[in-house]
C-alpha cells in the first residue's frame, strides 16, 4: 500500500466537509419550523435526512473497499453537497424541504466514509491520524459559530454550499491512495463480528438524537436564547471535542474498546444534568462533557473497526448506525414531546443510554 504524509490539505479537506454539515444540522429543527409549526413533522423531516444517510453510506463505503479508491466518492460528495444543501435556499414549504434534506442525506453519506478511511490509510503514525480526525470536530465548531453569526437562515445555506465548494475544489489537490483492502467479508458478517460496538452506539444515540432534536426549540422557546446563544452552546461541545482527539493522539493512551465504553458510560450524566437546567448558559458544561464523550466514542470505536476490518464498510456500518438512531431518536422526541414534554425527552435518553452502557460492556 503506498502511503503519503498526512498534511494540511487532508486537515482542511475535512474541516470544509464537516463545517457545511454542521452549519445547517445544528441549527435544522429552528429552521425547519419556518415552514411547519408541528414537532413532529420537524422529526420527520430531521429523520429523513438520516434515513438516506443510511443507504448511501452502506453503498457507497462498500463500493469504496471493493473499487480500492477512496477521492471520487469524496470528490463527488463534495460537489452534490455543495448542490444539495444550497437549494435549502428554495424550501418554502414542508414537502419540498423534506426531498431536499433526503438529497442532501445521499450526498453526504456518500464521502463520509471513504473519507474517514483515507484519513486513516494516509497516516504512517496511526496515533496521530487522531489529531487529523479531530478537524471534523473543529470543522462542526466553526460551522457552527458561522450559522450563529449569520443568524439568518437563508445566508446558512449559501455559505455551506460554498464551504462544500471549496471542498471539492481542494480535494483536487489530494493524492490516491493504492489499497488492497480484504472486502471477502460480507456487510453482514462485519456487523455480526462487531455486534454490541453497533449495538451499544446505536441505543446511546438514539437518545442523544432525540435531544438534539428538542434542544434547539427549547433553548430558544423555554430558556428564551437567541441563535448566537445557541452557537455558544454547542461549541462548548465541538471544541472539547477538539481538543480531546488530539490529546489522545499524543496523551491518552487507553485501548480503542476502553475509550468507547468510557465515552458511552459518561454520557449518561450529560443528559442528567441537561435536564435540571432553567438558562441557557447552564447547557454549556454538559455540551463540554458530551463533546469529551463524543471524542472517546469516535476515536475508540472508528480505530478499533479499521484495525480488524475493512475499513470503509466498518466506519460505513459505524457512521449507518449513527444514522439509523438519527433517524429513531427525532421521532421519539416528536412523540414525547407532543403527547408529554421536552423534559421528559431528557429522561427518555438517561434510560437508554444507560442500557447502551451496559451493553457496550459485552464489546471485546
């Protein structure tokens, strides 16, 4: 297998795919509710996005460790992204943003992947391809802080149409990687190998999607937060996250398997604490320490996968499972939340992600 360097241009390729994500994820139950006053359709249209993601990123991770390449499905995910989630300019009603967000789910499911995967091959030092992988976490902060200082729904779109632009264009730039990667397992046998990783990941976020579902409305519609409010919440949590990757590339020397239960277990008390707040600012040290979890449960499970197994389809089936509670977790929250209350969301994920942590135990 050839090897190049990890460099800077590798950096910025994934800080520009995960800055055009995050500027409108984050932000897409506010922006949603332009068009539809009902939570529950707000989950719908939150979950179909997801949904596509789903079939996308088995496809296409599968496709890219049968083809052993890994740049045109991330250079044809920059530029449909970049298609994609600029037309959100043009959703003015409930139907034609729901086709938009499965669009742009296609898109982006379709380098996520195979992009994780040539982070990944293009590093000598597997320890430090960490510090790599922490740049999709700065790249969801400065998305962030972006929608938070455009605060205007319409700018959102332009600019993450560009970031993704941008991105493609850079990735022009990027060198293939010759892989010969061993695909005689099948999607199935991956998943059956590696059950309770999946498992466990499944439950933990199919609580902590139902809150990201509601968080947004209720920080605005509760706790009164206005949306550079709302940015500084949730990039307490993408800069933890920063921050932790690249501690575990050079500082925190655990086993893969043993970060990941950490990071499920912890992220019980998230959700405990969330659910005690009355101002927004309160949010801020629990978004710190799901950031800390997150980065133990990317790292941990994402480098245990591709150190046993094909790499693409592994982080394809792990970024599917993420999906797949994307797409659960909104629907609880829009069930809860119309017959119930928001808090009660929160008590919905402390349960779950309990459970999540006692299988995820069982992860050898």
């Amino acid at each position: 297998m050839q090897l190049i360097n990890t460099d800077n241009t590798i950096r910025f390729v994934t800080f520009l795919q995960h800055s055009g994500i995050a500027i409108i994820f984050v932000f897409m139950p506010i922006l949603a509710k332009k068009v539809t006053e009902s939570i529950f359709e707000i989950g719908i249209i939150v979950s179909m996005f997801s949904l596509a993601q789903i079939l996308s990123e088995l496809y296409f991770g599968r496709a890219s460790d049968k083809k052993e390449k890994r740049l045109a499905f991330i250079r044809f995910g920059f530029l449909g992204c970049a298609i994609t989630f600029g037309l959100h300019y043009f959703a003015d009603n409930t139907m034609l943003l729901l086709i938009i967000r499965i669009c742009a789910g296609i898109t982006s499911g379709m380098m996520i992947p195979a992009m994780l995967a040539y982070i990944y091959e293009s590093g000598k030092n597997k320890k430090k391809v960490a510090s790599v992988v922490s740049f999709h976490a700065l790249g969801w902060l400065v998305g962030i802080i972006i929608g938070g200082v455009t605060n205007n729904e319409k700018s959102i779109f332009i600019v993450s149409s560009l970031l993704f632009l941008i991105g493609f264009i850079i990735s022009i730039k990027l060198s293939e990687i010759t892989v010969i990667e061993k695909t005689d397992r099948s999607t199935k046998e991956i998943f059956l190998k590696n059950k309770f990783l999946f498992l466990s990941l499944l439950l933990r976020h199919i609580g902590a999607a139902s809150v990201w579902t509601i968080l947004p409305i209720m920080l605005v519609e509760v706790l009164h937060a206005k949306f550079y409010e709302i940015s500084i919440v949730y990039v307490s949590n993408t800069l933890t996250a920063f921050i932790m990757m690249n501690l575990m590339a050079y500082k925190i020397n655990l086993k893969n398997t043993t970060k990941f239960k950490i990071g499920i277990g912890v992220t019980v008390f998230v959700f405990i604490g969330l659910s005690t707040i009355n101002e927004w600012w309160m949010a801020i040290p629990y978004m710190s320490l799901v950031g800390a979890t997150w980065a133990f449960i990317f790292i941990g499970g994402n480098f245990h996968l591709m150190r046993n197994n094909p790499k693409s389809t592994s982080t394809g089936i792990f970024s599917t499972t993420l999906s797949i509670a994307s797409v659960i977790g909104p629907i609880f929250a829009g069930i809860l939340t119309f017959y119930f209350n928001y808090i009660l969301v929160m008590y919905f994920a402390i349960i779950i992600i309990s459970i999540a942590y006692v299988v995820s135990l069982k992860t050898k």
